[in-house]
C-alpha cells in the first residue's frame, strides 16, 4: 500500500483521522478563525488547512 502524503496549511489544522478500526473512511477538521453560520438549505466551503496528495488507484469524497 503507498502512503497518502498529507500536508498541513495552516497554524492549528489537524491532519484527519480514523474514528474506529472498522472505519472506511478519514474524519476531516474544520480550520476556521470565525464562528461560520450556515442557513438551512445554503452550501459553504469549509477550510480543513490540509492538502492530501492520493496515489493514483486511490479515490478521495467527501461526505457530510
């Protein structure tokens, strides 16, 4: 298995983890300044301070 390369961007991000062994996918971590507050139906891009590089066969989504 190649490694996933992940660089952090920011003072305070956190590099994503695993909640359980079971798990089948990485958490993700906010990196904001700012409260951020969302209205029902509206769409925000939300910062994670992290760039993560995935080797070719690998395939990364990202789910609420």
């Amino acid at each position: 298995m190649e490694p996933i390369r992940i660089k952090l961007l920011r003072d305070g991000a956190h590099i994503p983890t695993y909640g359980s062994t079971q798990a089948a996918g990485a958490d993700l971590y906010a990196s904001i300044d700012e409260r951020i507050v969302i209205a029902p139906g509206d769409s925000v891009w939300i910062p994670t301070g992290v760039a993560i590089e995935l080797p070719e066969q690998y395939v990364g989504l990202i789910y609420a």
